[in-house]
C-alpha cells in the first residue's frame, strides 16, 4: 500500500479488502458492511481499491447487456497475461 494510509494496520486493510466481493454483491452481515464503510471512510487506499472493483462490476454488466466484437488476438493476449490459458 502506499503512504496514503491514516494507520498502519495493513492486516485489518487485507481482512477488509477480502470481504470487498460479498459486499458489493449484497451479501456481508450488516455490521461487516458498517465496519467496512467506516475503514473506507478513513483508509484513501482501501477506497480506491473498492471504487476500481465497483467501476469494474459496472463495466462488465455494461459489456454484459452491449457485447462487443474484441480485436483479434486480443482476447487470447489478455488472458494469457492473466495467466488463464498457457502460453
């Protein structure tokens, strides 16, 4: 992380930040979801890193409802770099 961070308790960021996916998907028991909104508040990286996932969800749903044609070789090029196919 860098030094954008007001504490340095980099574990609670980590526990937090692996709770990232139930949350924006509705499923964190409630005071999870208000004590992760409150380190968000508080922790500028932690934010950022939850505003990229929800920009992210965003996309893919927007992708999801208006697919469109990938270049060629573009796909396979992003995927292996994701290391989700092999070389």
């Amino acid at each position: 992380m860098s030094n954008t961070h007001t504490h340095d308790n980099f574990t609670r960021c980590q526990q937090l930040l692996g709770q990232l996916n139930e949350y924006a998907d509705g499923e964190l028991a409630i005071d999870l979801c208000h004590e992760l909104e409150l380190h968000l508040t508080d922790c500028t990286d932690c934010k950022i890193v939850f505003d990229t996932l929800t920009k992210t969800i965003k996309l893919y749903h927007l992708l999801d409802e208006n697919p469109e044609a990938i270049p060629a070789g573009v796909e396979e090029r992003l995927l292996r770099r994701l290391n989700l196919v092999s070389s």
